[in-house]
C-alpha cells in the first residue's frame, strides 16, 4: 500500500513536472517571440527615423562639427611649429573635400566653390598662425579683413542657390558664418595665450556653433530639394 502510495506521489510529481516544463517552454517561446516582434518593430520604426533626408542632415553635422576640431587642431601645430603640421592639414583637406562630395548631388559642380571657399577660410587662419609666430602688430587687422571678404562671398554662395530656401537669405548665412569664424579664432587666441582652460571652453563653443550652423543649412537644403530625399 505504501509503494502504491510512493508511485502515485511520484508519479504526481513528474506530471507536474512536465506541466512545468511545457509552460517554461511555452513561456520562454512566447517571448522570443515577443521579443522578436518588438526587435522588428524597433528595425521597422528606426527604418522610418532614419530616412535619407536624417541620414544626410547627420551626415553634414558630423562632417562640420570634424572640420571645427580639423581647422582649430591645425592652426594649433602651426602656431607650435609641430612636425605633425602637415598631416593635419591633410586630414583637413579630406574633410573639406567629403563635404564638396556630400553637396554635389545638390549643386552639381558648384559645390567645388564651397571646397574653394573652406580652403580659403583654412588659409586666412594659418595666415593669422604665421603673423602671430611672426609678432606681426597687423595680426588681427589683416584677420579681419580677410575674415570680412571670405563672409561675403558665404553669403552670396548660400543666397544665390536654386530655388531659395528662406533661411538661405545673405544676413543670415553670414551672421552664422561670421559666428563661426569668431569662435574658431577666440579658440586659437586662447591656446596662443596658454589659457589651456579657457581653450578647452572656446573650443566646446566653437564646436556647438557650428553644430547649429550645419543643422540650418542641412534642414535648409532638405527643404530646397524634397525630391532628392525621398
């Protein structure tokens, strides 16, 4: 009676057991199931977020916000005569060219005069690292004078494009570029000065600036041109 009572008990057990283990098993299958509906539901949404017109407008601010810390890590070893000098304004031009790249299906061969003109801005500011080194007292008024041409030809490159959008208008586009040139400079006068702390400050403003710059003139060129982000 006892081992009739144990195999029953037993028994009980291994059916329970087996209950168990199929609800594991049909827990544990519902939810990867679950967790696979949720991981293509979060492809499928990222797929919607990550449209051609988020994916060009990343693309630029990356690109921009890199030339900042390019253009300033330059000027920086030409003022400290460093041997990496040149490979830094290497690593620059390669930047300012993924640029023209980025643009020409927008403007055609007309983004080589914004190539022309980043160079240009990269040569006022060696110019400035030269006249420095040199103790030139004409420093800053050679600066701004070149500052003030290379602003006026960024106006008109951003307010002459086709079919203009509004924020695309002279002032504007040159009160971001004259923003720009400013922070990078006053980023460069600190590390000239050794104001490491303040270097690092400027250099977090000027990197900023030209965040919000890039993101006017990407959400600006979306605007102008829907029908190639779609």
């Amino acid at each position: 009676m006892k081992m009739q009572k144990g195999m029953i008990i037993v028994s009980v057990l291994l059916v329970l057991s087996l209950v168990a283990a199929g609800y594991f098993y049909f827990s544990l299958t519902q939810s990867q199931s679950q967790i696979s509906d949720l991981q293509s539901q979060v492809q499928t949404a990222s797929l919607n977020v990550n449209s051609k017109a988020d994916i060009f407008d990343g693309k630029l601010h990356d690109l921009l916000q890199e030339h900042t810390f390019l253009l300033i890590n330059t000027v920086r070893r030409s003022l400290d005569g460093s041997a990496s000098y040149n490979a830094s304004m290497v690593a620059l031009q390669n930047n300012i060219n993924e640029v023209g790249t980025l643009l020409t299906p927008v403007y055609g061969t007309n983004s080589q005069q914004l190539v022309t003109l980043w160079n240009t801005k990269a040569s006022i500011f060696i110019n400035y690292s030269n006249d420095i080194k040199n103790a030139n007292p004409a420093a800053n008024t050679n600066f701004a004078t070149a500052a003030a041409a290379y602003e006026e030809a960024m106006g008109v490159f951003w307010s002459s494009t086709n079919n203009a959008y509004p924020v695309f208008d002279k002032a504007t586009m040159k009160q971001y570029t004259t923003d720009h040139l400013t922070a990078t400079k006053a980023a460069i006068d600190a590390w000239n000065a050794k104001d490491y702390t303040g270097y690092f400050n400027k250099l977090e403003v000027a990197y900023v600036q030209m965040g919000t710059y890039a993101d006017v003139i990407g959400q600006g060129i979306v605007s102008q041109h829907p029908e190639l982000f779609q």
